[in-house]
C-alpha cells in the first residue's frame, strides 16, 4: 500500500481533522439516531427526546451528519440516506453493528501518549476478554464476525483442505471461520475454542446460521488449560496480535500438542515487514494492540517461523490474503 504523506500546511490540517468526521458518525451510530429515523422522517427535537439528550446539541449534531451526507434534511425533518438506511439501522442485514467495537477503539486511542510512555496500554479496564463488560464484548465479537464473516470463504478457498476433516478454531469468537471450514466438505466439522464469557455468543451465531450438527464448541483459555487433541488443521485468526513473543511461543507449543501427526497451524492475522513499517494497516495496528492491550503487537514473517520452530513445527508457505494480512502456514513434524 502506497505511503500518502500530506506535503502543505492544508493537507496537513485536513488530514489531522479527520478525527471530527469520524467522531460525528460514531457518536450519531452510539445514539441510534440511524435507527430511530427508519420508519419516519423526524424533527431533531423529537430525537432528542428519545434519546434523552439536549435538543439544540442533538439538533447540530444531526446537521453535521447531513453536512457529511449521512442524513437529509428536509425543511425541519431529518431522514437517512440510502446508504445509512443499509448500514447503520439495527436489524438490517447489513446492518455494522461492529461499530460499538470502534466506539471503545476510540476511548483506548485517546491514551496513546500515555501508552508510549508507559509501554503497555494506559486505559484503566479490564485488560483481558475473560474479564470485560458483556456490552463490550458482544460489540467486539459482532465487530469480528461482521469482517470475518465475509472473509472466511475466500480465505478458505486459499487453503488445501484435501486431507482435513476435524479443525480446531482457537479463540473463534463468533464461529465464522469455523462454519465456512464446514462448507468445504460434508464430512469436515469444526470446533470453536475460547473462553466461557464468549461461547454463549458463540453458540448463538452457530444456531442462527444453522450449524449446530456440524460446529461445536470447547470452554478454555489456551494460556492457562490444553487444547482439545485430534485435530488436522488449527486456525488461529486475529489471535497472535493479542499475545507477547512469549506467549505466542507458548501457544504454538499447545497447538503442536493438540494436532495430528502432520497436521497444519494456519495463523491468519496482519504480517510485518522485518522494519516493521509495511503494511501500512499492520503498522497502526500495532499501536492498536498498544493502547488496547498488556502486550500484543504485530509481528514478522520470521517472528512467526521462529515460533513454529520452537514448536516442533516446520514452516510450509505464507500466502497472501489481503491489505497486509497473511496466512503463515506450518506442519506438525
């Protein structure tokens, strides 16, 4: 991905200001403003009746969204675009409810300074899933299965799944990866393993998709308890970034243990340059995993084979996904 550096005061102004259309649309997407204009067009003094708020306030936020194109106006009344209508109303199929996630980015990102000195992240919560608020995690996990959801297929059809019939999905949050495993073959079946607060959520998604013959699921932390055995692919998506070195390899180990003799591990997450400056995405998400973690980072090619071999597991190919992610493949020796 190319490097876009602003070149005038202008630019630069422009670009640093981004931040104030992005606040507008999550704060307008927090309140359910989209929703609550789906059946009718409406005065921003009744929304904020609704939303128990100020009126003048909610009437200007309402106008920035239509400066930004997200409502209409017309003379007192506001209503959603077609495009707002599609993605931001609660219910509809499209509907990116993934959102709330990024709402709670916003809070972590506002300590980065903070975390730069600290060295780890400076947000006063919880700093581990098994210990957050339900609101936060059923935003994080609807976030992950929104993307992930499609993203499997593709992804999938880049793997050789010609020997494989039982995979292991380590912290699949939502089971999307998992469900589309299945799809591949009749005789494929799939286990989602991750930690008691999340498999509730988890289970809800395979019920509502219709895979609960072909997906189950296993309660665990794979920091702390061994991961169920007999597997011939374990996937691990969006994981790794969560961890340290340290634990990475600690992890690779447990995998190691829990599959097949010459079974996969499959990591699917962003993969950095040896400098660490490309990908574009993974050099800020690094600092995502900063400001919102104990430890996590992005890591390289070779910080990734390093693991595998630590692990007793000879790396086998990297293939390219998309905008800086990567799928590192290893086999059980």
């Amino acid at each position: 991905m190319k490097k876009e550096t602003p070149k005038t005061p202008e630019s630069i102004r422009d670009y640093i200001n981004h931040y104030q259309k992005s606040r507008i649309l999550l704060t307008t997407f927090e309140l359910d403003i989209f929703t609550l204009l789906d059946k009718s067009p409406q005065t921003s003094v009744a929304i904020s009746k609704k939303i128990k708020a100020d009126a003048r306030a909610t009437d200007r936020l309402m106008n920035a969204a239509c400066a930004l194109g997200f409502l209409e106006k017309k003379k007192d009344k506001f209503q959603n675009t077609k495009e707002a209508s599609t993605f931001f109303v609660k219910g509809k199929p499209q509907y990116m409810s993934g959102l709330m996630h990024t709402v709670g980015q916003w809070q972590t990102w506002s300590t980065l300074t903070e975390s730069v000195k600290k060295g780890t992240s400076a947000f006063q919560r919880p700093k581990t899933i098994d210990n957050r608020d339900k609101t936060w995690l059923n935003a994080f996990i609807s976030a992950m299965h929104y993307r992930a959801s499609r993203q499997a297929p593709e992804i999938i059809k880049l793997i050789d799944m010609k020997n494989a019939n039982r995979v292991l999905d380590v912290g699949g949050g939502s089971g999307a990866f998992a469900m589309a495993f299945t799809d591949v073959r009749k005789n494929i079946t799939a286990t989602v393993f991750d930690l008691p607060n999340v498999l509730p959520i988890t289970k809800r998604f395979i019920k509502e998709n219709g895979y609960e013959k072909k997906v189950d699921t296993f309660a665990g932390d794979y920091n702390n308890n061994e991961l169920p055995k007999g597997y011939d692919i374990i996937f691990i998506s969006a994981v790794v970034h969560i961890n340290s070195y340290k634990g990475n390899v600690a992890l690779m180990k447990n995998c190691a243990r829990s599959l097949n003799p010459g079974g996969r591990i499959i990591i699917q997450d962003q993969v950095m340059s040896d400098d660490r400056t490309t990908p574009i995405p993974g050099a800020l998400f690094a600092l995502n995993m900063l400001v919102g973690t104990e430890e996590g980072d992005t890591y390289t090619e070779k910080e990734m084979c390093d693991w595998f071999k630590k692990a007793g597991i000879n790396f086998e190919k990297h293939i390219d996904t998309f905008m800086g992610n990567a799928l590192i493949i290893g086999r059980k020796k």
